[in-house]
C-alpha cells in the first residue's frame, strides 16, 4: 500500500475509533464571576434513553441525569443537590492507578454516594481520596459548587488520584475527554501531541469564548447555552455507534434551577426547579428525558390554545 493510502486509511479508522467511543467528546464548563455561578455540560452519546432521576434515599436530596452504561442498568453522568453541589463526567483514555486495597471499598459509584452526602467542593476533596479506585481509570469529574468553587478529579500520571482547581484569576474551569494532567504537563513531544490532536478538539472553542468574559453581565444561561451549542457533537450519519450530543444541561447552583437542551435543541431549553421537583417526589423517581420533552411540548400547545 503507498504512504498516501496508508495514512487516508488510518485517518478513516481513527474516525471509526472515535466515533465508536461512549461520551467520547463530553465538554463540561464551570464559571464563577462575582454572584453569577453556573454550570454546563454536554452528554455525547451513542443513541439510547436517558433520564432524569430524583433520589431522596440518603441524607441529601439529589436530582440526576442518568444513562444505561455497559454493566449497569443506569449510571447518573451529572446531577444536583440540594444544597447545590453539583457534577459531571467526561471519559478519557484509561490511565493506570496503583491499588490501593487498604482505602475504603467502593460498594457503589462514590460520586453519586458524595452527592447525598456532602454539600461543597472542599468536602467533597476532604472525601473522596478514602476510597480505593482501582488499577486504572477512564474518566474524570467536574464539581462546582453554589460558592463558585470548583475543581476537576482525574488520574495523575504517577497512578495517583488527583484534582486541580480554577488558577488564580480565572472565572472558569473546563474539561473534555483530555486527561487534566496530561493538558497541566502540555507536552508537545512524546505521546502527548497525539493525544491532545485526538482527544482535545472541543477545549479550544469553549476556551475562547469564555476568556472574554469581563463582567457578570456575560455570564447567562444563554450565553452558557452558546458555550454548549458551540462544543457539541452531531455526526453526520445515523447508526447504533454514532456519538451525538444527547442533551445538554446547565445548572444554577445559586437558585437550584436546571436548564436541560434535547438533541441539540439550544433555542428550547426544559427548566426544571430543583426544590418543587424533591417536594413532589417520593424515594425515587425516574423519568424519561423523551417523556419530559413530550410533557413540555403538551403544555406549550395547550398554552397555545387558550383563547
């Protein structure tokens, strides 16, 4: 085979491999000025249902998105307290972890275990190290809390968990599908080249909008919403394995409102109030994000009908 052939054939399985990848593009944005915080996301996904959960079962009330994932019939990828805490997740490559047995067993998910329990970012750090996380890991997380604090949890590259926090002067912290210490280390040599070319593509758009924030005044739900529509996936074909951009989600830590975008509808968002739906729920509640839609279609034309 020529090089030219050999190269056009690797580029083409390279968009196979990505496009073949759960969450595999996931941009999720944090921002803090003065009284304003918010918090987005998007959830990039092979077609399936998703839904919204509301959990009342632990200490603290919890309102989660949540999918079916590989072994387990539903896996909460974002979500809310009552308090205000909230999180997201984007995969990445597998790192490797050193074991460390002697920690405290995970019996479920941990985050979603913290979520019930604690109510800022401080006291999810001062947790979430008990725990043993394995030999290797393929995500990271974003928390954000009603104070403005945030911080990003991934897998340092001495196989030890880590985190970092929003730098100095900075209004925002983002992450995508590239490992946070890999984009800390900013190697252009090795292995990282590649792997920033291959796993970073949507860091710059939201990087570049968000850096010419000056003022609280910039920092709305729509202008979050812009971040989102401008880092969201949509692949140009339809199969079982194609990766599109779900929804998406914006929560107002300060005022425990959600704003949740469907299949790339950012002109419509679905407002969900936090409180009034953890009053009106029992123990648990799931609810189909496709149901949510259709509810919120109904009631706009039956708004639209009345005389």
């Amino acid at each position: 085979m020529r090089p030219i052939a050999k190269i056009i054939t690797s580029l083409l399985s390279l968009l196979i491999f990505l496009n073949a990848f759960p969450t595999s593009a996931c941009t999720i944005i944090s921002v803090h000025f003065k009284s304003v915080v918010l918090f987005g996301g998007n959830e990039d996904l092979p077609p399936r249902s998703s839904f919204m959960v509301i959990d009342k079962r632990g200490k603290l009330g919890v309102v989660y998105f949540a999918t079916p994932w590989k072994q387990w019939p539903l896996l909460e990828q974002s979500g809310i307290n009552e308090k205000g805490l909230c999180f997201d997740s984007n995969w990445i490559p597998k790192e490797k972890l050193i074991p460390q047995p002697e920690k405290l067993r995970q019996n479920e998910w941990v985050i979603t275990q913290l979520m019930q329990e604690v109510s800022t970012v401080e006291e999810v750090l001062a947790k979430i190290f008990e725990y043993n996380w394995g030999d290797s890991l393929s995500y990271q997380v974003h928390f954000a809390d009603k104070s403005g604090d945030a911080a990003i949890i991934y897998p340092g590259l001495n196989g030890e968990l880590t985190y970092s926090r929003r730098s100095t002067g900075s209004n925002y912290l983002v992450s995508t599908m590239y490992n946070h210490a890999r984009r800390l280390r900013a190697s252009w040599f090795g292995l990282d080249f590649p792997y920033k070319l291959l796993f970073d593509s949507k860091f710059r758009a939201a990087d570049d909008m968000l850096s010419g924030l000056n003022s609280e005044e910039d920092i709305t739900v729509e202008f979050m919403g812009s971040v989102l529509e401008a880092t969201h996936r949509n692949w140009w074909f339809n199969s079982p394995f194609s990766i599109k951009t779900v929804y998406s989600t914006i929560f107002d830590p300060r005022n425990l409102q959600i704003y949740v975008y469907l299949n790339r509808q950012f002109e419509h968002p679905h407002v969900i109030d936090v409180q009034q739906e953890l009053q009106e729920s029992k123990s648990y509640k799931k609810v189909s994000l496709t149901d949510l839609a259709s509810h919120d279609n109904a009631h706009i034309e039956s708004t639209l009908d009345k005389p």
